[in-house]
C-alpha cells in the first residue's frame, strides 16, 4: 500500500513538472532558407514577435564590422569599459569598470563566448551610449528589411520591446554570411583568446556534430528559450536554419540538424547567388538630410540690364525642376556620344533672342592688369583639409565620373568646394572627393551611407 501510494505521489509530480514545463515553454518558430538565392524553403510561425536573446548580437557584430570598415574606429582601437557594461550579467567576458581592452577582442568574446559585457562594450565605444547604439541597430535593421524587429540594447537579455522574429534573424544571418565574409570564419572557431581569457564557442556542439556547418549564434534566456541561427554549406549548397524557443540545447541543435538536412533536400544544386542588399532609410539622426528636389525650386529667365530694347521670350512661371530631371540631363551631358551621333543638336529646343551689348563709351579707360590672375583648378588642402572620402571603385573611368557627379548632386551641402577625383588602380577606378575636413570627411559619409550609398574616409596621404 505505501509502495502504491509513493508510486501515485511520483506520478502527480511528474505531472505537475510536465504541465509546468509547458505553460514556461517559449513559443516555437522556425525558418530555412537557400542562403545563395534568399529562397525560402521552410517555415513555420516565421512572423511572430518573440524574444531573440543573444541572436541580437549578430546585428551588433554585423555594425562593428560596418564601422571598422567605414574608418569609424579600429580592431587595435583600445575601449575604455564603463561600469554599465562591466555590470551586465553573465554570460560574460569578465571586464572590468575603467579597464582597457582592444575592440578585436571585444568582437572575439560577443561572438565566440556571447558575452554581454563585450557587447554592451561595442556598443558604446561605435556610437557613445548602447541607447545611441540601439538607434543604429535599428535604422540598420530597417536598411535591411527586417521590418518586424525593435532593438533596446547591444546583448539581447530581456527587454520589453525588445523582439525579433525568425525571418529577420534570417534575413541578419545572411548579411553577416555575405556583407563580411572576411569576418565570417570568426564564427566557426571553436575557441579564441579575447584578450584577458580563452573563450570557448557557445555553438561549438553542432559544429563539431553537424558536417558543413560554419555558424553563426546562439541565444537563450528564459523567456526566449533556446535559440539559434545556423548555417552549413556542402558542395556548391549553403542553407541557413533558424529556431527560435528550444526547450533545451540538444533538442534544439537536433531540431536544427533537421532543417538543415530538410534545406540540402529541396535547395537546387546550382542556383545563381543573389547576394543581399541595403536599401536608402531616412533619418534625422545625423544631420539634415538634403534633397535636390526642394533644393532647386524655381528656374527663372534673367532679366535685360536697363536700357536695353531687345524683345525677351515671357519667363515661364515657377518651373518645377525634379531630382529625376537634373540627373537625367545630367547623365546626357557626361554621357559619350555614340558612334555617328553628333554631339551637338542640329536645332536649339529654345529660340532666345540675341541682345546685342551697346558700344563702350569713348570716354571710358580700359583698365590695366598687372598679371593675368591664376586660376586655381584643385580644392585647397590649407586649414587641415587633407581628408577625403571614397565613394566605390569602379571599372570605367566614365562610370565613376558619373558617380562622382551624381552624388555631389545629392550632398550638396557636404561636398560644396570639395574635389571631384578619379583614382585609377591596377583594379578599377576610385571614385573620390578631396580637400576635406575629418569632421566634414566623417559627417558626409555617414550622411551617404544613410541613404544606402558605400563610402568610407581616406586619411592623409
């Protein structure tokens, strides 16, 4: 009879823990794409708001490695650690307040051991504040399309507001893969030295189980569950899974290990790559944001200096002229003629009479110049204007001018009295702008690279 009643008592306790489990279960999405084409092969509540965790850290890895390679700071550049992020709880790298670490390292234990003091760190040392930083990520987010994901810190640890869905850190994962694949190995290390520690990798359970696989993260909290974004190529073949709300870390990697197989199966062998892009977002976070189209309003007809009796054509009144219109006419006029065509038309398109100048009066001296005056043909470098920026590198001279032409159109402000500069290298032609301050240099790249534009500074020299 005891034996009876104890083996009832375990019973209602199993089942009570078994009910438990599953009112504080995370809720399941899932999400398999053909990383090559952006092809979706797989999913499953891929557009519910729920918790990313440490995914998160993808798109603060994904602003470090923009911002290092926009000139905004360096791998060697040493971050002083505040007491905010020394404070974060684990997991962590261990930092102190007030002590001195490379970025590289910081970039290491995010990654590698998703450590939210290190990432926390990022945030601060790129845009001065993880509030400031959270801006970014999500005007990054927006330029990626992840049209269902808020940002409120660099970590990922739970926030109210803070929520992603399993498309979108799909959509991440595959502009980390293919916007810095330079970076990307990083991932795969099963351990690294972040400076003050040797780290070990949080995912490394499924790479070494997994053939193919290469990364990326991982992500748990209590109320997102166990989480991960993964990727694996074999052959000619990459896919990228995603899982959010695993009940525990071998359940997952086994859930993903299905996807990715899943994936392999219905991608094609051969599909061409369709690598992601960025699109414009506008902001007003850095600055005013200038546009040709109410910067030139009206082009109106000059007016006969007094005196002058020559009938003139009736001005017409406030012509619109539109971005689309100047850029156009713009593209004409640098454009090479093509083989017979004369590069002049045969009849103007608008007749303006001729106003002949009346005659000098004798009485009137010519003036005398001493020295013919200089012409000066380049922007001075004088005041500390030695800086410069780079707008993209081309394989035609012809393609940059027009570059170089139609982005001084739309910066006006910025670029005023800086030189236009085609560099040509043994792999293309650098599109260029000189004669610039660092703080002017700095200010109108991230102006151009918030509307989608790549630029990056050039120093001295």
């Amino acid at each position: 009879m005891t034996r009876l009643f104890q083996a009832a008592r375990m019973g209602l306790i199993l089942i009570a823990v078994f009910f438990a489990t599953k009112a504080v279960a995370a809720p399941y999405a899932a999400m398999v794409i053909d990383a090559r084409s952006g092809e979706v092969l797989h999913s499953r509540n891929a557009d519910t708001r729920l918790h990313p965790a440490s995914l998160t850290k993808m798109m603060t890895l994904y602003i470090a490695f923009q911002a290092v390679e926009n000139g905004e700071i360096s791998l060697d550049t040493t971050v002083k650690i505040s007491a905010k992020a020394a404070a974060e709880p684990p997991s962590k790298l261990g930092l102190r307040a007030g002590s001195r670490i490379k970025l590289r390292y910081l970039i290491r234990a995010a990654a590698i051991k998703s450590a939210n003091d290190a990432a926390t760190a990022i945030g601060e040392a790129i845009s001065g504040s993880e509030a400031a930083f959270a801006r970014r990520m999500n005007r990054t987010a927006k330029s990626m399309g992840m049209t269902r994901t808020t940002f409120k810190n660099a970590h990922g640890l739970t926030e109210s507001g803070h929520m992603s869905t399993a498309r979108d850190m799909t959509t991440l994962g595959r502009h980390v893969l293919y916007d810095y694949p330079q970076y990307y190995n990083l991932f795969s290390r099963r351990s690294t030295h972040a400076g003050i520690a040797e780290v070990r990798n949080t995912n490394r359970r499924l790479l070494n189980a997994y053939r193919g696989a290469d990364g990326i993260k991982t992500g748990y909290t209590r109320a997102a569950g166990f989480n991960l974004v993964a990727s694996a190529e074999r052959g000619q073949e990459r896919v990228i899974a995603t899982v959010f709300g695993g009940r525990s870390t071998a359940t997952r990697n086994a859930r993903v290990a299905e996807l990715l197989d899943m994936g392999f199966q219905r991608a094609p062998t051969r599909v061409a790559v369709r690598k992601p892009s960025l699109r414009a977002v506008e902001t007003g976070s850095v600055g005013k944001t200038i546009r040709v189209v109410t910067a030139v309003k009206t082009s109106l007809r000059p007016q006969l200096r007094p005196g002058a009796d020559a009938p003139v054509a009736e001005p017409a009144p406030n012509l619109l002229v539109a971005e689309a219109d100047i850029l156009e006419a713009l593209e004409n006029a640098t454009s090479a003629p093509e083989e017979g065509e004369a590069t002049a038309s045969a009849e103007p398109q608008i007749q303006v009479p001729t106003v002949m100048p009346r005659a000098r009066p004798a009485r009137l001296m010519q003036a005398v110049t001493a020295k013919e005056p200089e012409i000066v043909t380049r922007a001075s470098t004088s005041g500390g204007k030695h800086w410069g920026i780079n707008v993209g590198r081309y394989g035609s001279r012809f393609a940059a001018e027009k570059v170089l032409l139609r982005v001084a159109l739309t910066e006006m402000a910025t670029l005023d009295g800086t030189l236009r500069k085609v560099v040509r290298s043994s792999s293309g032609f650098d599109a260029t702008f000189a004669g610039m301050t660092r703080e002017g240099a700095d200010l109108a790249c991230r102006k151009l690279q918030a509307r989608g534009t790549a630029c990056f500074m050039m120093g001295p020299g």
